[in-house]
C-alpha cells in the first residue's frame, strides 16, 4: 500500500505480533502501518481501528472475522487480527504499487486542464472501473459492503487487476442511522466519496458502494469528484442535497450514454440508482470497457425495498410528527396481522422524522426472552429511553441531571441501574422504600415525568414495537402518556401491535380517548409489484410473476419477502440486468411456469427452506440464539455457545439477524426467531436453555441489571427440566415484580411458584408457602381484584394452620369478646407485652399481612364483625414480631375499627400508637399512612381540627416520598371535611385537585373516587347533568366489589336523576343501592352518608312514596348514625321528614331541634340550612 501519512502520528514498536516499521496512511477511521510478522518476517498492512467505545468492539471484531473468510484475487486477504491495548487491529497482506489514485495522479497531473474525457483515456479508465465491479458484486453476494471504497483503496496489480482494500469496519459497526446533519468528526478521510447514507449514517446497501464507485468513475472521467468544495461538511451537503454537474459539460468526448449512467449512479436515493455492480460492469462493455473473459460465480441478493402501498396511513402519521413541532404529543398504534409491514412503517416514520424529533425505539418481548437490560423486565421498552437521558446527563454535566432527573434518578435506577453513576444523583436523598400500587404509582410518575422533561429539550418520537406482548407496567405507563404527558410535551409515541393476539389489558389501553389506532391492511398487486421490483431492483417485474406472487401470498409482504430471498438464494429466479428476471432455467417467468414450480404452501415453509440454506454452524448457531429471544447480546450467545464470528457473520449477510445496537443483535422479524425453535429437535431444546441459562448467570451475575433476569432464567431452567432452579428464580422474579408494582407479573411468577411446591426438587416448607400465598395477595390488591386477594389472604392463614374463615355467629361473639379485651390492652404501653422468640417473627408478620388483607377486603363489602375480627388478629400477630410497618399499619385500621365500634378512646389510643411506632421505626410511609388513617377516623367523628392537622401532616411526608397512593386518600378525606362543613367551595377544588392527580399518574382508582367526589360537589351545587356525567364516569369503572363507594355513587346519581326528572331510573338505581344497605346493616364507611341521604331523598320525595322503602332508607341512617357521629344531622332531618309525611307534626319538629343542634355541634352548616329550609317549609302543627 503506497500512501503518505497526513499528520505525525506516535509509531508503536508492535501490535499484537507484528514490528511496526512506520505509517502507510491515516486517516479517521484508523491509522495503517507498515509492520513485520516477528517469527515468520512476511510483510504486512497492520491498521488499527478507532472506536467509539468499548461496545463497538464486540462487532468490529465479527466484520473482520467475515472478511477474513472471503477468497477472491480481488479481496486483499486479512492475515489476522486482535486486539491491542483496547484498539482493534487487523493485518492485510501488504501491497505496494499503484492504486487508482496514483493512476489518476498520473493520467490527470501533466496537464491537469486537458479537456478530453478521462484524459484521452476514456477506454482503459472505464476498463479499470469496469474490473473493480466484479470483487464488488462477489462481496455484495457474500453480504459484505465495503463501506469506504475510494481510489486510494483500490490497488492496481501489474496485469492492470485491482484488488480492494482498507474496508470501511468501523464506520458501518458503529451506523446508527437518524442523522440529518453529517458528524463530521465520524466521517473520517475525505468525504468526496462518500455516499448520502454514509453522510447521515443511515444503514448501509450494496448500492451506497455504487455511488462511491460513481464518484471514482467521475472523477476519473473529469479530472475531478462529483462535489467539491471550501470544507468537508460543505462537499457533504452537497452530496445530501446538490445535483452533480454533468460529466458532459465539464470535459468533452463524453458519450451521452456515459452521463446517464454516471449521473445515475449518483442518485441520492438508492433505489434510482442501478441495481448492481454487474448492471455497472454490463453498462461498462457497452461504452467501450474490455469485457471479462471469465466472470467468477456469485451469490446473488435482494433489496431491502422501500415502504409501499401505506401512503394514506403514512400521511397521517407525519401529521402527528409535524404536530410536534408546535408542541403537541400524540400516542398512535398501528394494528395489523403479523408480517403485514407495521414495523416497516413505523421505521419510515422514523426516518422521516429524525429532522424533526430526536427518534427513540423499544421493543417488547415475549414472555421468557431476554432483553438489553436482562430479561423482558417491566418497563424494559423503555430502555432506550433512560439510557438516551444518561446519555444527556453524562455528557452535560450536573445541570442536566437536576434538570431531567432531580430527585426522581434513584426512583428510576430500580429499572436503569447506570441512573445511579450519573453526576449528582448521589446528591438527592433515597426515596424511602414503598410498597404495592404506591410504589407503582411513583415509579411511572416518574418515568413519565422523566419523558416529558427530555422532549422538552427537542420533540420526542418513542416508537414502542410488539405490544401484544407489553409487560403491565409499559401498558399503564402507555396509558398514562396518552392520558396527560403528550397534552403537555413534544412526545409522539408511535407503537405498533398484532391484531390476532392483542389481549385484554392492551385493549383497555386502546379504548382511551386519546390513543389513535391505525389499522394496515395486506398489500394490492401494483403495491406487491413495486415492492418486487425493489427486492429484486428491477425496474419492470413481470406481471404473471407478480400475479402469481399475490396469489400464493394473499397480499402478505413479509411471505413474499421471505419468498423472494429464497427463491433468488436457491436461483428459482434471476435478474436479467435492470430490465426483467426469469427462472433459474432460463424460462420466461408465465403462468404455466410459474405453477410447476414447488411453491411453498406456508410461510413456515418459506423459512424453513431459508434456514435449512445455511451452514450447518449457522443452522446451530440460530437455533441457539432463538432459544435465548428475539432480540439478544452477542455476549451471551458466545457465552452459551463459544465464540464463533463465522456463523454469526452468516446470519448478519443471510438476513436473518441485524445488529440493534453495538453488541446486540436481533432477529429481522420475530416469525423468523418462532419458526427457527419450532425446527429444533424437542429433545435437544432442554440442553440449549440449558446453555443460555447458564450463560445468563455467567455473563450478568454480580451486574446491577441480574435481579431483572430472573424471570428469564426461571424460562430456561423450567424447559431444561431444572425444577428447583426455575421455582427459586420464579421467587425472586415476584419479588421484582412486586417491587416495582408490576403486579400481573408477580401473579403468574407466583402462581407457577405454588403449582411446583410440590415437586421433590423444590423446597417448600410452611414460611415459604405462607410468603408466597401473601405475596399473591399483595398483587391481586394491585391489580384490584378484592376476592381473589382475600382467598390467597385466607390460603396463607390456613397454610400456616390458622383458620381461613370463621362462621358468621361465632365471628359475632369473638368479636365482641376481643374488641373488650383490646380496648383494655389499649391501655397498656406494647413494651410491657411479651414477644415471641425471634426465630417466629417472619411468620408473624406475614400473618399480620395476611389478615390485614383479608380485613380490608371485608370493609370494602361493608361486613363489620369480620373487619374487627381480622384486625385483632392482625395486631396480636404483629405485635409479637416487634414494631414494625406492619405493626403501625395494624394499629392504625384498628383504631378505626375501634372508631365505628363506637369506642373512641380505644381508637385514639391506637392510631397515637400507630403514629409513635412508625416514628420509632423511622419508617414515612407508615407514617403517613398512619395520618391518613386518624384523619379519616376524625372525619367520622367530626374532630375538623384534628382531620385538617392530619391531612397535612400525611401529604407532606408523601409529596416528600412519593406516595400518590396515600396522597390521594388523604385528599378524599379533605374534600369530605370541606363536604361536611359546607365549604362548597373548597370541597369542588379538593374534588378537581384529585381528579387531576388521578389522571396525571394514571391511577383507576383514584380516578374512581375523583370522579365520584366530582359528582358529589356537583349535586351540592345544583348541577345535575354535570353531575350525572362524574357518576356515571365512576361507575363505568368501578370495582364492584367495594360497596361503599358503589352505595355513595349509585345513590348520589339516582338523585341527580331524580332532579333532571328521569323519575323511573332514579327510583330503581335508589332500590337498587337500598337492598345493598339492607344487606350490610352495620356501616364500615364514613362517605355512604350522602348515599344513604341520597337514597332517602328520591324514595320520600316521590311522587308516590312507599312506606316500607320510606322507613327502610331512613332507618339505614339511623345505623349510621349509631356509628359515626356525624350522621346525627341528616339522620335527624329525614327522620323529621318522614314523621312529617306521616302527620306527625310534633314528633318531626322534634328531631329537626335534634338536627339543629347536632349540626351546630358539629359546625355542619350545610345540614343545619337543610333543616331550617324544611322547618320553614313545614305545615304549622295544630
């Protein structure tokens, strides 16, 4: 190689086994020296490759792998390679003599104003180009795309023959595509050659050396490149945008013929360019090249082909990118069967809008796969997202951190640990350790807080492909941005699905108002025939081939694609030039022809045939990778299978895998990865996830990402028959899973934990089956299903030997008999108490859990002896395991319980206790808890004081910590002291305050209560239709199994129907919340009060009032009233209404005096205007 070094560059004495001797050339890609071989004294061609990081060199070392495999006397030969002090080497064999560069120098230097083409020369200068064509078209057959072709790295041998060299390794390892604007620094060496996709460093074809092999042809031809200009971003503009002068017009005896080839050549656009190095060769001949005696064989190829037949979709689509420029989000879906081209589309989108928006992308995997942070973790669509915000933050310093992150990075390091590393997140406090929906809730708030920070440095395009397989947590965190962050930042979130296995949780996504499905259709004929005509880059397909193509495929683009690479692959078919194709015979592509040939019935077929076309290492290297997932690190495949740059190589050229990112590959389309498992024989499935877990282990252990593989390794160690292995994995997967709220997750985890306990293998003793029952019951109370959480609630008591249910007359009598035995222990300081020995204390405490889950259920279904006996036990438990937060939480639900006992020094006693052991415990969350708790307790008794200190004191700790859980119930108690106390007002703007919160962390029950609140504050203030639509709101997802809330709402919204006049529906939604009081006699919910109030209003306000309904309704608000003090006004009122109804006039003036005076006692002045209203009303007695 002959070339002078450009700059002084530090010669090292050796690289790997070679004595460097000095520098051939230089230049950005790597500097190439002049080396020895120590022991055996060949010469050689030593060049290093600079890298961006230490990721690249994972795939800089596959490419030189792959070209060290060619054999072709146009191809220098790579001789070996290394790595040396963190920088990648190769060695080619060492060429000295002239290049095409020299040979221009020399034609062109004596005169360089000659105006004759190629200098007179025109026939042996396009003989010379017309030779580089044939190693080209042999290394585009082989999949290899030289990435940095120039005169410079094309040798001239004696006989005039060229042999290429210095291939473009790193540039095309570490393309990245998005790039509207070149990175020069990235371009390396002169940009005169280089083709628009390398400018922009988009993915690079076959044809992007056919551009490069224009330019030389150009400059060859007219003295000089196609572009040039005053810079190197100046000539690189130029070859995105400028239209090259015509070879004609700068030189003469130019034929015209040679200017449409070589301005054709240089199209910006790939596919308008010809469609391979032999059309080029061809062409050559016929101006005047001298033929090739003997062409060497070659595979042939296909196209990647553009985006077809979906312009209407298309258009829509950049519509919602051009609405980011003006600040607006959106969330679209594009639905359609597998293979019918959506994630094609979404890249188009992608492509289009790299201008516009700084372009991110995830997938979600199936269940089992291993992903880029582990496993198919929750959230890991998202990756990108994080890492790219890191990205930022490393690079901008502390400002960027506290400005996209702030206190929320050590939220989020739980799902990216590199969040930790990154300047002045060691600075924010740890957020203190919350559990169930409340650690959900902050964690996607977070994120989404997070995203939206991030676009508001430039519009953002997340796009999400596979949804059919998104974890919940990506699904509520979907839901959330479609709901609130693409209202209020640049963020278009374009995700794709397939329509034949959406299930339930994607489809409630998709019913949201502000999510856009678009749903793609399989492709016309014409479109089917531009997309051939692309693959195949042929300008005119055939139609019979065509029609029978749309036939066989019924408009799938993916079996066609498939189809044509195997077909070409085989020879079925082949190109005739740029003009038509035929069968591998020679027979024109008719009808008749096309039907004798064995045409595969199934796309399983198809590829099954592609598959069966690769070597056998490469046939065990893709059964290896589909059993490790569809995306995956190279890593772990070697790890899994040993090192083998060969076969991997193949897969890369073959198609059937790309490169995602450095070090990470993944299947072209997920049917590949299916149908490639399906082909491995059964019995030999165990031994490979075998392989890939051990592989996991090996290769991620000890990392801050290994919790998040658990599930996966779970996958591998059940299907390699590992049972005790899968089930201590599937443990801690639930564990993870719990911990980040992904509770459907932690269910199944959990699930296939029990359905194995029974296996000889798995260890299982009572703790372990206790923990495992509870933790199903902490997910099922996140995903909402009340019975489900008390049954798994019930199943942990009973599998420690407690009893899972007691009969409802003796639940009576042990309820009152401890409830007396409490109340006097609430006198006795817990440290006086006895404790268990230590070796109990876990089984106490996940006894305390369980029964704690089974009471609330009860008080949701409104059944108040079993919410008490529940409680105690609860607390006995607890209590024996020390303070602890299950000790403060179990003190606190029973000091409410003590509440609606009636015993209201027993009940303050408790939650002063809750409140002292979480302090003592230092634990915020059980103390904030602990103040939801005495605030909603003081409601009830109408202690306003201590409610409003309370809800103060409980929201701080949780805007401090992040608890949107006991946020929120902390502001449905405020919004009911302002009820109560008829502050109109701030009641309404508690009640919104709460409906905004809701909806911005994406919370459904929340929502459910902010709704109902709405609804509420709405009938107070005389707007029935506005509150009909809140209630009806609330109802339309409401958990049926919480009776308060549903007695609140259904009575609330009969009544609102009663005052627009609907008098039929009012009356039967009224009976209907009536039954459902009657049923539960003693009342276990403060806020039923306007229920209940409700209810009686539309059944002693009828046109027609029934006595039995009248006297039912008003006799459930004497219950209440018994319960919680703050019934008596409207107890009172109805009751006074009622007599007076019936003509007893003295008996109702006397229970409105009581009203009166309890709603003065009470500062309720909303009812005291309800009584004095009716009071002035009244008939006068007689």
């Amino acid at each position: 190689m002959v070339a002078k070094a450009r700059r002084q560059t530090k010669v090292p004495p050796r690289i790997g086994p070679f004595l460097i001797e000095g520098v051939i050339g230089e230049g950005g890609m790597g500097v190439v020296y002049r080396a020895q071989h120590e022991q055996t004294r060949a010469l050689a061609a030593v060049k290093t490759v600079r890298v961006r990081s230490e990721s690249c060199l994972t795939s800089i070392r596959r490419e030189v792998h792959a070209l060290a495999e060619l054999r072709h006397p146009g191809v220098v030969r790579i001789l070996s390679q290394g790595v040396d002090r963190n920088r990648p080497w190769y060695a080619m064999e060492l060429l000295e003599g002239e290049t095409l560069a020299s040979y221009h120098g020399r034609v062109w230097g004596a005169d360089p104003q000659r105006r004759q083409a190629a200098a007179g020369r025109l026939a042996e200068a396009l003989t010379h180009v017309r030779r580089v064509c044939d190693p080209l078209a042999f290394l585009h057959g082989e999949g290899v795309i030289h990435a940095d072709l120039k005169p410079q790295n094309v040798f001239l041998r004696t006989d005039g023959r060229p042999i290429l060299v210095d291939f473009g390794i790193s540039r095309r390892a570490s393309s990245s595509g998005g790039h509207e604007v070149p990175d020069l620094p990235a371009l390396g060496g002169t940009p005169a050659y280089m083709a628009p996709h390398q400018v922009t460093g988009d993915l690079l074809e076959a044809r992007d050396d056919l551009y490069a092999l224009g330019c030389i042809l150009y400059e060859l031809v007219t003295g000089r490149p196609p572009f040039v200009g005053t810079s190197a971003a100046d000539v690189a503009w130029q070859h995105l945008r400028a239209p090259a002068p015509r070879p004609s017009s700068l030189v003469e005896g130019v034929p015209p013929e040679l200017d449409r080839l070589l301005l054709s050549m240089l199209e910006k656009q790939p596919r308008d360019r010809p469609g391979h190095a032999d059309d080029v060769g061809e062409a050559l001949e016929e101006l005047g090249a001298v033929r090739e005696k003997e062409r060497r064989s070659r595979r042939s190829y296909v196209y990647r082909p553009r985006l077809v037949g979906r312009d209407v979709p298309l258009g829509q689509l950049m519509d919602y990118v051009q609405a980011l420029q003006k600040g607006q989000g959106a969330v679209a879906l594009i639905a359609g069967e597998s293979g019918i081209g959506k994630t094609y589309l979404a890249l188009e989108v992608s492509r289009r809008a790299a201008g516009v928006a700084q372009v991110l992308n995830g997938s979600c995997l199936p269940p089992g796969m291993l992903g880029r942070a582990g496993g198919a973790a929750p959230l890991h669509p998202f990756g990108d997202v994080l890492l790219a915000v890191v990205d930022r933050c490393a690079s901008e310093g502390r400002a960027a951190t506290d400005r996209l992150l702030g206190d929320r990075g050590k939220v989020l390091a739980a799902i990216e640990p590199a969040v930790a590393q990154l300047p002045g997140v060691a600075a924010y406090p740890d957020p203190p350790p919350l559990g169930g929906a409340a650690a959900r809730d902050r964690l996607l708030a977070s994120l989404a807080d997070t995203i939206c920070a991030f676009a508001g440095d430039h519009p953002l395009l997340l796009v999400l492909d596979d949804l059919q397989w998104a974890d919940e947590l990506t699904l509520r965190l979907l839901g959330l941005l479609a709901a609130n962050v693409v209202r209020r930042a640049p963020v278009f979130v374009l995700g794709t699905y397939r329509t034949d296995e959406a299930g339930s949780p994607l489809s409630e996504v998709l019913d949201q108002p502000h999510v856009h499905v678009i749903r793609i259709g399989r492709l016309d004929e014409r479109s089917l025939g531009s997309l051939v005509g692309d693959m195949l880059a042929v300008d005119n397909p055939p139609g019979p081939f065509v029609q029978f193509l749309a036939h066989q495929s019924e408009g799938n683009p993916f079996f066609v694609a498939e189809y044509l690479r195997s077909a070409v692959d085989e020879g079925i078919i082949r190109r005739l030039g740029a003009r038509s194709l035929v069968l591998g015979g020679g027979a024109e592509a008719s009808i008749d022809a096309l039907r004798a040939l064995p045409f595969p019935a199934t796309l399983r077929e198809v590829v099954g045939k592609r598959l069966s076309g690769l070597s056998p290492q490469g046939q065990r290297r893709v059964e290896l990778a589909a059993v490790i997932g569809r995306e995956f690190d190279v890593e772990i495949l070697d790890a899994a299978g040993g090192v083998d740059d060969s076969s991997t190589a193949e897969l890369l050229s073959r198609q059937i895998v790309e490169q995602v990112r450095q070090g990470a590959l993944r299947f072209a389309h997920d049917k590949l990865r299916e149908i490639a498992y399906e082909r491995i024989d059964p019995e030999r499935r165990g031994a490979l996830h075998l392989s890939a877990a051990e592989a996991i282990v090996s290769v991620r252990r000890g990392r801050p990402d290994f919790a998040a593989t658990s599930g996966v390794l779970a996958h591998h160690y059940l299907l390699a028959g590992r049972t005790g292995e899968a089930v201590d994995h599937l443990e801690k997967a639930g564990v993870h899973a719990l911990a980040v709220g992904a509770h459907r997750e932690a269910i199944g985890f959990l699930d296939q934990c029990l359905a194995l306990a029974g296996k000889r293998e798995v260890e299982s003793d009572a703790i372990r089956l206790v923990r495992w029952r509870r933790q199903l019951s902490d997910a099922y109370t996140g995903v909402g299903n009340l019975s489900a959480r008390a049954a798994e609630a019930r199943k942990a008591i009973a599998a420690a030997g407690g009893a899972a249910g007691v009969p409802l007359s003796l639940a009576v009598a042990r309820a009152l008999g401890l409830l007396a035995v409490q109340a006097l222990r609430a006198r006795v300081p817990p440290g006086a108490r006895s404790r268990k020995s230590q070796n109990s204390t876990n089984l106490h405490l996940e006894l305390a859990r369980a029964h704690r889950h089974v009471a609330v259920v009860h008080y949701f279904q409104n059944e108040a002896v079993p919410v008490v006996v529940r409680l105690i036990d609860a607390v006995e438990h607890a209590e024996r395991a020390g303070p602890s937060p299950e000790l403060s939480g179990a003190y606190a639900e029973i000091g409410g319980c003590f509440g609606f006992a009636g015993l209201n020094g027993a009940a303050e006693r408790y939650l002063r206790r809750a409140i002292h052991v979480a302090r003592e415990i230092e634990d915020p969350a059980a103390l904030d808890y602990a103040y939801m708790l005495k605030g909603l307790y003081s409601v009830s008794v109408g202690h306003w004081q201590d409610v409003r200190s309370s809800v103060d004191e409980c929201q701080a700790i949780c805007e401090r910590i992040g608890d949107h859980v006991n946020w929120a119930n902390a502001q449905i108690v405020r919004f009911w002291m302002h009820h109560y106390l008829g502050e109109t007002e701030e009641s309404a703007q508690a009640a919104h305050r709460l409906l905004v919160r809701a909806q911005k962390i994406g919370n459904l029950q929340q929502e459910v209560w902010a709704l109902c609140s709405a609804g509420v504050a709405e009938l107070r203030g005389d707007r029935p239709a506005e509150a009909v639509r809140y209630l009806e709101g609330a109802l339309g997802v409401h958990e049926d199994k919480d009776q308060n809330n549903l007695i609140l709402t259904l009575g609330c919204a009969a009544l609102a129907r009663m005052r627009l006049g609907e008098m039929d529906r009012a009356q039967a939604d009224a009976q209907k919340a009536l039954a459902m009081l009657v049923r539960a006699p003693r009342p276990t919910g403060h806020a039923t009060l306007e229920g209940r109030s409700a209810i009686a209003e539309v059944i002693l306000r009828a046109p027609e009032v029934r006595p039995d309904l009248a006297r039912r309704s008003v006799e459930c608000l004497r219950r209440y009233r018994d319960v919680f003090p703050i019934g008596e006004p409207r107890y009172r009122f109805w009751r006074g209404v009622l007599l007076s109804a019936a003509d007893r006039k003295r008996g109702a003036a006397r229970s409105w005096n009581k009203g009166l005076r309890a709603a003065a006692s009470l500062s309720m002045r909303h009812d005291a205007h309800l009584i004095e209203g009716e009071m002035e009303d009244a008939p006068p007695r007689h």
